[in-house]
C-alpha cells in the first residue's frame, strides 16, 4: 500500500529536531549552525535567500559553518550567488549542485569554480523560470530567506525589500519543508504582515542587520557624453517614434541617462506625457528627476534600493505602498508586469554576436541573467494591443494574413562598442558558446536570443533589426553600428549605406542629432548630491555614494 504522508512525516521530524534549539519558534544567532544541522539532510534542495539586493546573510555563515559529514551534497536552488559563503559551502562540500539567475559580484569566482569541477551546474535561469521550477521539480526542502522583523508567532515584516520571499516561501511551505526566517529584530507586532506565521517554522534574530546591496545606483557623475549620445538618439529614435510609455529600464549608465535627461532633453522634444509615464523599475534614484517633474504616473518595483525608503514613503501616489507606508515589492509579479505588460525593455549586455543573440557570460566571469530574458523576450501570450506594440508587430511581419498579425515587443540593447578596458562588445562568437562545450552544457548560456531582439543602439546609431528582412541584412545591420570593432570594420560598406538609405541604420545626424551637443550640461541631475535636493532630501544615498 502507498505511503501518502511521507513528506509530511520527514518534515514533521525535522522540525522535532528543530525545537531543540529554540524557544518556541524563536532560535538565538548563535544556535545557528546546531539549529541547521538538525534539520537538513544530505542531498536536500535548499533555497539560501540570495536576492537581487537583500540577502539572509546570517543564514549563509551559519550553512557554510555546518559540519560537511552532517550536511553535504546540498542542491542550492537560489536566485542570488552574492556573497562568499553562497560559493565557500561548494568548497567544503556542504553543496553539490547550484541552479541559479544571477552572481553579480561572484561571477568570476562562479567561473573558475566551474571550470575546475567543484560546482555541478543545472542551469542558468532567468527568475522567472526558476520560480516556476519551485513548484514544479526544484521544490526546497529548506528555504533560508530574510525579513526585517517578526513577532514570536513567526508574522514576518519583509520590509521594502520583499523581492523573492514570497514566492520562495509559498513554495517550500506548502510542499512539507522546513522555512527559517533571519530578521533583524523580535518584535511585540510587526508593521505589516507579509509573509504569515504559519508559514514560518523558525525565526533567527540574526546578529547584524541582513546584508542590502544598492545595485540599482548610478551616480549622474560617472555618466560619460557618449552614454549621452546613445540616451538622446533612443529617446528620440525609439521611446518617440514608438510612442513607449509602459517599459522595463536594465541596470546601466546608459538607461539611466536616459532618466536623467527625460526632463531636458524630452521636455524639449514635447514628449512629456507621451512616453515613460508607467514602469516595471526598482526604484533608480536617477528617476528622482522624472518623478518630481511629472513624467511618471506609476512605478512597480522588483526590490527596493538603498536610502529610497523615505522618498517612497512619501510618493504614495507613484509606488506601491503598504498602509504603513512603506514600499511592497515582489519580484515574481513585477517580472510578470515586465514580461506581458509592458511595450518594451532596454538593456545593457557584455557581448552581442553577429545575428543578435547576447549574453552576459565570459570567459572569466559567469554573471548569471537576472530578469533580462524575461524582461527581454517577446510573449507570445500577450493579447492585448497597444500602440507601441502593434507599429513594432506591423514592421516585422515579412508574410503572412495582416488580419492575423500580432504585435511585437521591443527589445532594445543599449551599448557602447567597447565596453570596460576596452573589450569589444560585439563578436564574431559569444563566449557562451565555448563555456558550454568546455563544462559540457547541453544549452548554452544565452541571455537574450536574437529573435527578441528589435533594436541595438550604439554611438555609431541605431539598428533597428525589425526591418531586416533577411539573415544577411540582419548581420550588415549589426555590423554598421559597431564602429572599430573588428566586427565592425568587417561591413560591407555598400550594403550597410544600402540600409541606412532604408532607415534600417540611422546614424545621430539622421535623427537631426549633433554629437556635440551630447554635453553633461543636459543632465537633470549631474551629482548624487544633486539627486538629494531633487528630492527635498528624502533620498539618503548610500555613504559611499557621498561625497560632500
């Protein structure tokens, strides 16, 4: 006869064994490791909450602290690698085999850790998909995951930085595993309930507050005139001409000098009210600007950043906010929001080849995708029409019944020809291709393929690939905005000017744009400090950020 309450019975006895070390559901900091080492097992999936920005810091020193001949062969299952102990328990043995969307700072050690055998790579996934394997066979055993407070009933405040709690929580909780929240304070009532006690079995006060990291800041400071140049020809060449106004913006000085010159440079053009009125966005202090000068009508964030929470807090009319006022976020529904309602996303990448695809992976460093293939890919769920959506539908389609095309997505790489230390960023071949034969991947890690993408602007112009109407076209298109590079200078000159004549190329002169009049002076804000007064000084950026 079938067992149908195992799970339940092997959960039943990890928390038994949990309770030893805890009062109630309540566990101190420094019962960390005793508490984890009871409850995991060899070859358990867990989930270590490794967000975009927010990590279970405490949590991740207390699993790479574990005896490797109690917990071992652990299968990580987690958004984030950001911290050194994400990669130290794949070291010691305490983990086995990692599935995962982003690295970010770890990216080079991920690579050499990869290349040398010690990591037994799944995939790498975009957040969306490795939700969606949450609940369907990647399902934690254990989730490891970080809030700002709870009570002794295990009520969870996540605070501004939700990101992928929820999700990771409604996964494991209602599978028969095992959830362990690290806040940073025990309280008599939380400000808001997030994530209910009933689906909290332990609670850790961790020692410190849980790690936050501001990737989302750009400072106006750093912004070069070329990043200008290429912001001015996709405002006017695209967000105008397409009319854009719902959009996803990737992290990178180039959207956010985009942001930044919507209140000079766009107000100029007339396009205020036409364009970047609703967005899937964290919230990007460079769109403080925007914000205060009313180009923005609604923002929905995947995460927070750090030193927004005040100016959120008091432009409830732009975020989502609790009733204590504080920003929810939550990465799965604004990935969703980015995926199938807005008209487009531009983004930065480190390598694009010939026909379009682009990723984020070297040779030296594997940085993982994040949202970009979510964001950046065409749904081909979407039904509802807009403007933007059915012009971009109507320029691609080459055959087929007009009464039965659909709309398009754009999807648009914003990059310079050479990216840092002068690195080409256009390939014959993307390194993806060559990690994948040496690791032995089935599928390569690509982050965007070339079908979604629509347009690629460089400082040489824009390529608008829709237009293209054959595999030829589409590379001569590429290789006419990718200057010096040794793709570049391997255009056929005849057909590229062929394509420029079409508008499928369209260099800054072709838009009625003056390279020398890419000037810093255009800049709503040139300065953190200068975001601070934007703000009425409800933005506190990060201290490093501060230089006055």
């Amino acid at each position: 006869m079938s067992e149908w309450r195992g799970e339940k019975l092997a959960r039943d006895a990890r928390i038994r064994a949990g309770r030893a070390h805890a009062q109630g559901k309540v566990v101190p900091a420094r019962s960390v490791v005793d508490l984890l080492e009871a409850i995991l097992r060899p070859g358990d999936r867990v989930c270590l909450e490794g967000d975009n920005q927010k990590q279970a810091d405490c949590l991740a020193r207390g699993l790479s602290a574990c005896d490797p001949g109690k917990v071992h062969d652990l299968h990580m299952v987690q958004s984030g690698i950001v911290l050194p102990e994400h990669l130290d328990v794949f070291e010691t043995g305490i983990a086995k085999r990692l599935d995962y969307s982003y690295s970010g700072p770890q990216g080079g050690r991920i690579a050499k850790m990869l290349y040398g055998g010690q990591i037994e790579l799944g995939a790498v996934h975009t957040y969306l998909e490795l939700f969606a394997r949450y609940f369907v066979d990647l399902t934690p055993n254990v989730a490891l995951i970080a809030g700002v407070s709870a009570d002794r009933d295990g009520n969870l405040y996540t605070g501004p930085n939700t990101e992928d709690t929820p999700t990771v929580v409604e996964a494991t909780a209602f599978k028969n595993g095992v959830v362990v929240a690290q806040v940073n304070e025990i309280v008599d009532r939380v400000p808001r309930v997030d994530i209910p006690g009933d689906r909290v079995d332990f609670v850790v006060e961790a020692d410190t507050p849980f790690y936050v990291e501001p990737l989302f800041t750009r400072d106006p400071a750093a912004m070069t005139e070329t990043q200008i140049l290429i912001a001015m020809m996709a405002i006017k060449g695209i967000y105008a001409e397409y009319g854009i106004k719902r959009l996803n913006h990737g992290i990178g000085f180039g959207t956010a000098a985009i942001e930044l010159l919507l209140p000079t440079y766009g107000e100029k053009l007339g396009l205020k009210g036409k364009i970047a009125t609703h967005w899937a966005l964290n919230p990007h202090p460079t769109l403080i600007p925007a914000i205060e000068s009313g180009w923005v009508k609604q923002v929905h964030c995947f995460g927070s950043e750090v030193g927004m929470d005040r100016y959120i807090r008091e432009r409830p009319d732009i975020f989502f906010t609790g009733a204590d006022g504080s920003l929810r976020s939550n990465r799965a529904f604004c990935q969703t929001a980015g995926l199938y309602a807005c008209d487009m996303f531009i983004g930065a990448t480190l390598q694009i080849d010939l026909m379009g695809h682009s990723s984020t992976i070297t040779q030296s460093r594997v940085a993982g995708f994040g949202g970009a293939p979510n964001m950046g890919s065409d749904p081909h769920g979407r039904r509802h029409p807009s403007d933007a959506w059915m012009k971009a539908g109507r320029e691609g389609q080459i055959v087929g019944d007009p009464a039965l095309m659909r709309g398009r997505k754009l999807v648009v790489q914003l990059v310079e020809t050479f990216g840092d230390k002068l690195v080409p960023t256009f390939v014959e071949k993307l390194d993806a291709l060559e990690l994948a034969k040496k690791i032995g991947l089935e599928l390569a890690p690509v982050m965007i393929y070339a079908d979604d993408v629509t347009h690629i602007v460089t400082e040489e112009g824009i390529a608008n690939l829709l237009l293209c109407r054959d595999a030829d076209e589409r590379e001569q298109a590429i290789r006419g905005v990718a200057g010096y590079t040794e793709v570049g200078r391997g255009r056929d000159r005849a057909k590229v000017e062929e394509l420029r004549a079409r508008g499928v190329i369209r260099r800054p002169e072709d838009l009625g744009i003056e390279p020398l009049d890419a000037d810093r002076a255009l800049l709503a804000a040139k300065s953190i400090k200068d975001l601070v007064h934007w703000s009425g000084g409800l933005y506190e950026p990060p201290a490093k950020f501060r230089n006055w």
